[in-house]
C-alpha cells in the first residue's frame, strides 16, 4: 500500500484580545490593545488587518461584513480606527496593533457593533496556502443610554412531515432592538384541534450574542407521539434568559396521513448460547438473532437515524422514508440475523405505489457502498423481511433493477445473505498468515 502526503504552506495566526466588550459615552474614545503572531513552526506571512461589519449567520455564528455592504445602522465599523493594517510576520514574530473606538457626540443610544478581521494575505502566484483567519468581535454598549431589548418572529415553519422522521419547526427570528442579548429560549409547543397539547420542545440557548439588525433561526424537534390526519397548531415562543417573552407567533400546519414518530432506542443484550430479538418501542422494526450468532456478549442498539444524514443512494434505486441504525457489534455476525421492517405510507408512496420495489439495504462502509439485499414483500401485513449477517446504517430503497452499490459506481445486488469480507479483513489475514509463515520458517 502507498500512501502519498501532500503538503502545502499553512499560516496558523494566533492572537491576544480576541474580543472587545466596553462602554464609551456619547463623544467618548476608547483603545483596544492586540497582539497578532505566527506560531515559531509556521510559514512567513503578511498579516492584514481590517475592520468590518457585523454580520451573523443564520445559526448565530458571527461573519465580517465588507464595507460596501454594511448597511446595519448599528454598525461601529466607521468609528473604529487601526494604528497597524498591514505587516509582516515571521515564525514567532508578533505585531501589537491597537484599535481606537471614537463614538460621535450624536451616536444615538443602545449598542454600535463591528468586527475587526485578521487574516493571513494571499501568498505569490504558482503557491498554495492554507491560512487561518481570526474574527475580533466588538460589542459597545453607549454609556448613559437605555437600551431598546425587542425581537421579531420573521416565520414559523413546519418542515415535510415523514413517518419515522422527526418533526422539524424552524423559527426564524429578527432582533429588532438597538442592544446585543445573549441565551435566548425558543419553547415550540403544539396542540390539536381541541387545544391540546401534543408536543412540545425547546432549542439550546446560544452563547452568542444577537447581534441587532441580524436574522438567525432556530430549529426545535418537539417531542410528538402519533398523529392522525388533520390540522395542528405550532406556537413558537422567542424568550430572553430572564422569561422575558420577545415575540410570540403561531402557524398550522396538515397532517394527510397517519403520522408516526421516529423510534426511540431499544438494546438488546446477546450472548452466543442464546437466540434473541430486538425490537423497536413501536414495534415497526425487528431483528431476530439465532443462537450462535454472535461469538461474545454483546449489548446491541437499535437506533434512529436521520434521512439527511444517509449516503447518496446508488444509481437507479432511491430511498423510501424508514432508516435506522444498529450499534454494538464489532464484526459480521456467525449465523444470519432476520431483519423485518413495517414500511410505512411513504415508503409506499416512493416506490409508487409499487410495494414490489421496496428493498431492505444495508451500508457496507469498507466498500462505501449500499448492498440491497433480496427481500420478501408482504403487502398484507406491510413488512419487508431479509436476513443478513452485517448490521450497520439501515435504509428501505426503492429499486426495480438488480444492482446495488454506490451512487457513482454500482456493484451487483445482494443474492446471498452473507456479505463479503471487507478489504481490510483480507489484508489483515494476508499479514497474519505472513507472519505465521515466517516464523515457522525459523523453526
């Protein structure tokens, strides 16, 4: 095997006074000290510093905003000036700059706000570079004024609604007050036809500031058990860390068919003298292992698992709405497992109708490949039945060919319950015999 390792420049900055949190009246002028160096292992460098505006993504990371587009009335960015924008460093070396901070006597009240962006200069032409790049955030408060704390609840969204897949409510919220605040609450709660409570959930706090005139959204995943056709009500809640309530705005949304919750984990524990089945709380998925299926006590999890986060699908083939994940075991099992899957209403709906197209696959991460195993269709009873010795990342997919693998390239489907042993097992048994062989040579 040969590995090939590439290396190119890199210029890792590091810096002292990483933020800026004061107060300057009216008028006033205030100096922020930093110091900016290479570490001694890094590459020369020429160092810019800038100020920016202050902007935020949507998941309240802060970002720099050129000048030309920073049109935040909030903005500090033209109050701010640099004894230092330029320079050179070498590995080691630091440069002190000092940032002054000069508000105008009609600066307004509440908070001003910029970002002081340093960062590493493109290196000549013909190389590469890898640098890094430091974000100082400067956060006034304008001493003697009062503070303006409101917010707006922009939009309350409910995502595509799947059987076996969480329910998303995305919050997106505004602040509209003149002041920074940080650890806002958003309680999403939702309620049937009658007004009752059916679900509810909350997002972690952030620890970073909102910064005014930015937008951010927040994404919650109430806990809801089954939901029968018709209309709901989400109420959103956007509060401070005090129980301050900022803005409060409401949305329905339709269920058309029978909803039904992802699966909550359930574990098993094996031993090999025993057979055993593992089954999810709701009963839509179950794995039968015989006895002797595996050689050593194990703890095996059944887990749900995200649609977003699954592998592409291979070419010809997609997936259906159910996937799920088992966990604890270390290798192939000894004796085939049996795995029994109820497909739901949108497993139905993706293969069109056609229940005959639905296939249980696993994901064989040594081949990086899906492996659609041959499954047993039992409409009567909606179950998908296959037995497999290899347990990882489940998926139904829907597939009429008789190919599997990865969406780039396909490898043929599964006709056998035993999968093939990674690479890595072969190469590990090749040196082992090796060495084996060697010994027994000396001898």
């Amino acid at each position: 095997m040969l590995v090939i390792l590439c290396t190119v420049p890199a210029s890792a900055i590091n810096i002292l006074g990483t933020k800026y949190v004061g107060s300057i009246a009216p008028g006033g002028t205030d100096t922020f000290p930093m110091t900016i160096g290479l570490g001694p292992n890094e590459n020369p460098s020429d160092i810019s510093v800038e100020v920016m505006g202050f902007g935020q993504q949507m998941d309240s990371g802060f970002v720099p905003i050129d000048p030309a587009n920073d049109t935040n009335p909030y903005s500090a960015r033209t109050f701010i000036s640099l004894d230092n924008t330029t320079f050179h460093l070498e590995p080691g070396a630091s440069q002190p700059v000092t940032a002054t901070i000069t508000l105008p006597k009609d600066v307004g009240t509440g908070g001003r706000y910029a970002i002081i962006y340093v960062h590493a200069l493109p290196v000549g032409s013909g190389q590469t570079t890898i640098t890094t790049a430091i974000i100082v955030p400067v956060l006034i408060t304008i001493s003697g004024t009062t503070p303006s704390l409101t917010g707006s609840i922009t939009g309350v969204d409910v995502g595509s609604l799947t059987v076996g897949q969480p329910i998303v409510v995305t919050t997106t919220f505004k602040n509209t007050g003149n002041y920074q605040y940080r650890y806002i609450v958003n309680n999403v709660t939702i309620t049937d036809g009658n007004g009752n409570i059916i679900g509810e959930g909350s997002a972690q706090p952030w620890p970073n500031s909102i910064i005014p005139g930015n937008t951010v959204q927040y994404v919650v995943t109430p806990d809801v058990k089954n939901l029968s056709a018709g209309t709901y009500t989400v109420d959103s809640k956007i509060l401070l860390e005090n129980g301050q309530v900022l803005d409060d705005k409401t949305n329905t949304f339709t269920v058309g068919t029978n909803y039904v919750p992802p699966i909550t984990a359930s574990s098993i524990s094996l031993t090999p003298g025993s057979a055993g089945t593992l089954t999810s709380t709701d009963g839509r998925i179950s794995i039968l292992f015989p006895q002797g299926a595996v050689l050593g006590d194990a703890m095996v999890t059944l887990q749900p698992y995200s649609l977003d986060s699954l592998p592409s699908a291979p070419a010809g083939a997609k997936f259906g709405a159910t996937c799920f994940e088992v966990t604890g075991l270390s290798g192939l099992l000894s004796k085939d497992a049996t795995v029994r899957v109820t497909y739901s209403a949108d497993d139905f709906a993706a293969a069109g109708g056609d229940a005959s197209q639905l296939k249980l696959s696993y994901y064989d991460a040594a081949q990086n490949a899906w492996v659609i195993l041959s499954t047993q269709v039992d409409s009567s009873s909606t179950t998908l039945t296959a037995t497999t010795n290899h347990l990882s990342v489940w998926a139904v997919m829907v597939s009429s060919s008789t190919t599997g693998g990865t969406a780039a390239e396909a490898a043929p489907e599964a006709t056998t319950t035993k999968s093939p042993l990674p690479l890595t097992v072969i190469l590990v048994a090749i040196i082992i015999a090796g060495i084996a062989f060697c010994k027994s040579g000396r001898k």
